[in-house]
C-alpha cells in the first residue's frame, strides 16, 4: 500500500515507521528539526513492545513531491488540521483514502468539509509516544490500537483494508461496532487527564491517586459522558468508571500531549480537548463546570503560547 503519513511525530512517526518495517511504501510529510533529521538520519523508535531504526526514510515538507496516495494518515495536532487540509490535496487521488489519528471528536468532519467525505474515514489511536529527540520516537506507554470507521458507520472494503495494514505492521487495529462511540469514549479518557494534569503540574499517578483530584477527574468524565448522550452518542453504561479504572493501570509517570505541551509553553490541544467540550456541551445546554474550570485556567498560558497576549 502506498502510504503518505501527514505528521511524523509521535503518532506518525510510530505508526509510519512500523508501516515501513512491515513492506508498505510510506512516505512523511514533516517540517522542521524532524524534517532535517529524518533527511540526515533516519527515524527510530524506541519502544517496549520492540525498538526498530530505519536508516532511511523517504520525507518532505512538499506534498506535491509524494504524488496521489492509497492511505494518508493524518497526525497533525488539532490546530494544524485546517492548514494540513489545505496543502494536502496533491496527496488525494479518486481512490485514496484520508484517516486522522487525531485527539478530539471533530477531525473527520473538518477534514470532510475540505476534502469530501467520500475520502475520510474516522479514526483514533490510544498510545503515549513523543518525539525524545529529532529523527527518534520515544513509545512511553500503553499497547498501540486503532480504531477506524467510515463517517456513516457502515462497514466497507477500504476501512477493512486500512486495518488489515496495520495489523500487518503489528499494530492492534479495529472496526468498532460504532465508531462514534469509541472516539467520544477516548475523548472522555484522554480530555479530562490532560486538562488535569495541566492545570496541577503533576503526572497520572499522583492526580488519580490524590482523592480531591481523583474525584475531579472522575467529575470531568461524567460531564463528557453526559454531554455524549445529550448529543445522541450511544455510551456505554458504566463507561466512566471503566475509564478511571484504565487509568489506574497506566505507568505513574505518564502525562498527555496537552500536559507536555503547556508545560513547555508550546501551543496545545486545548480548544479541541477541555475547549470542545464546554462548546459543544453549552450547544446541547449541558453543564460543564469542571471542564469551564480547567479550560479557562489554562487559557492564558495557551493565549500567550500563540503570541496572543504576554507571557503570563
């Protein structure tokens, strides 16, 4: 399968260089330290579930260099997604199919709006993976999977072969019974852990063990849950406790994306993740004090990380 992987950190990295290991023609569109990096070196992945080292990579910032793919993975952070959708056409052929790998709820349907959404399936990915260093990957935790679907939840040949190809590169990869399901209920995992561990500083094993944080934790998944429901998702009854008891089973040490990224005062996730959630929970008139809480504490680091007003 030729495959294009749109983002090569942590998700894309990973999951393009596994692609590569297993025989398929991939290739990365990345910019910057990466983008040299993986032009001088390679990529490597450091990671429990077995290290591999491609000594070369095929890697641009230009898609129209790659041409018209069978399979774009889409791994941009969420704030890129408009930009990504817009330098990526050169990528889109009558057959190829668009998958984003995305934190949040919304990717497929952005993505849709600028591309079609005869292109796009939904996806998600669980992993904790991050660039350690330019050109090497670092898999922290949590045993790879994704999840794939198309947009009307309807099982078809392409979605079928896209997890037959991550399943060759040894990948745990499905199609859920209804994919919208399984992104809100990662959206109800991964959001509020991130928002969390943010706004306390401190990683996994100290907010979920702590009780004042654990019961915001628990809170923040009820508002996500209820705010599913109200939208018409079909949650799974007891979802939130099986969430927090996932949680327990993570390593200690274990942070989100969006942690990382405001604690080095990096642009984030956060509109797309505690955001959306007061956003789309005030569009159904549910209540989302937690999530309005966390989201409105963090907005002026995340203002300033734009350059939007001073450091704070």
């Amino acid at each position: 399968m030729r495959i294009t992987v749109f983002g090569a950190g942590g998700v894309g990295g990973f999951y393009g260089a596994r692609l590569q290991s297993a025989g398929h023609d991939v290739s990365f569109v990345a910019r910057g330290s990466q983008l040299a990096a993986l032009r001088e070196r390679g990529l490597e992945i450091a990671s429990p579930t077995g290290n591999l080292s491609l000594g070369t990579v095929r890697v641009t910032d230009d898609p129209r260099e790659v041409g018209e793919s069978d399979l774009v993975i889409v791994a941009v952070k969420s704030w890129q997604l408009a930009a990504a959708a817009a330098t990526m056409r050169p990528l889109i052929g009558e057959h190829t199919t668009v998958l984003p790998l995305l934190n949040g709820v919304e990717a497929a349907e952005q993505l849709a709006q600028s591309l079609g959404t005869r292109d796009v399936l939904k996806g998600l990915t669980r992993i904790i993976s991050f660039i350690e260093t330019p050109g090497r990957i670092r898999h922290a935790g949590a045993q790879p999977y994704v999840a794939l679907g198309e947009i009307d939840n309807q099982k078809s040949t392409r979605a079928q072969q896209v997890v037959d190809a991550f399943r060759d590169a040894g990948v745990a990869a499905e199609i859920p019974t209804d994919i919208d399901v399984a992104l809100w209920e990662k959206f109800l995992f991964v959001v509020p852990m991130g928002g969390m561990g943010a706004v306390t500083r401190a990683p996994i094993g100290v907010v979920r063990t702590i009780p004042e944080t654990r019961a915001l934790l628990h809170r923040a998944m009820g508002e996500i849950d209820a705010v599913a429901r109200k939208r018409g998702i079909a949650m799974r009854d007891g979802i939130v406790d099986r969430a927090l008891a996932f949680m327990d089973t993570l390593p200690a040490a274990g942070t989100a994306s969006l942690q990382r990224d405001i604690a080095e005062g990096r642009r984030s996730e956060l509109d797309a993740w505690n955001g959306a959630v007061v956003r789309l929970g005030a569009e159904v008139g549910v209540p989302t004090p937690t999530h309005d809480f966390i989201y409105h504490s963090l907005l002026p680091q995340e203002l300033a990380a734009r350059g939007e007003i001073a450091s704070p």
